[in-house]
C-alpha cells in the first residue's frame, strides 16, 4: 500500500487544540488524524456494507500488525 500526503488548512486555535487533545491520548497529531480517517472508513463500511471502497487485502496487511485503537469508545456511536 503506498502512502499518500493530504495537505488542507484549517484554524490556528483547532490545529492547537488538536494537538493538544493528541499529546493527552500520548499520540501525535499525525497519529490521531490517521486513526479518526481509519475509524470513519470503518464505520461507513460496517454501516453501509460496502467493502468495496477498501479491497480487503488493503483493510488488514498480512506483514503488518493490526494498530491499536485509539478512538475513545465514547466516540464509537451505538
């Protein structure tokens, strides 16, 4: 899978308050950004029964160990 760099604009005052709530969960901005996109796609998929937006060999590598959850589960909607 090939990595790709996204590059938006946003506040000052957002992107100081990111990055604050990033360093409490002891991940960086970068980090934390990653796992709301990974969790967004996940939770469009369960919802819709697409996988086809992600092939499945793309959602979990074989060479690579699955990354940790860092999405509080208080975000996770029921």
């Amino acid at each position: 899978m090939s990595e790709k760099i996204i590059n938006f604009r946003i506040d000052e005052d957002l992107k100081t308050a990111f990055e604050m709530v990033a360093n409490a969960r002891d991940l960086t901005s970068s980090q934390l950004l990653r796992a709301l996109m990974r969790y967004e796609v996940e939770n469009y998929m369960q919802k819709n029964a697409q996988l086809s937006l992600i092939g499945a060999k793309d959602i979990k590598p074989k060479n690579k160990p699955k990354q940790k959850s860092v999405i509080p589960d208080s975000w996770r909607k029921k």
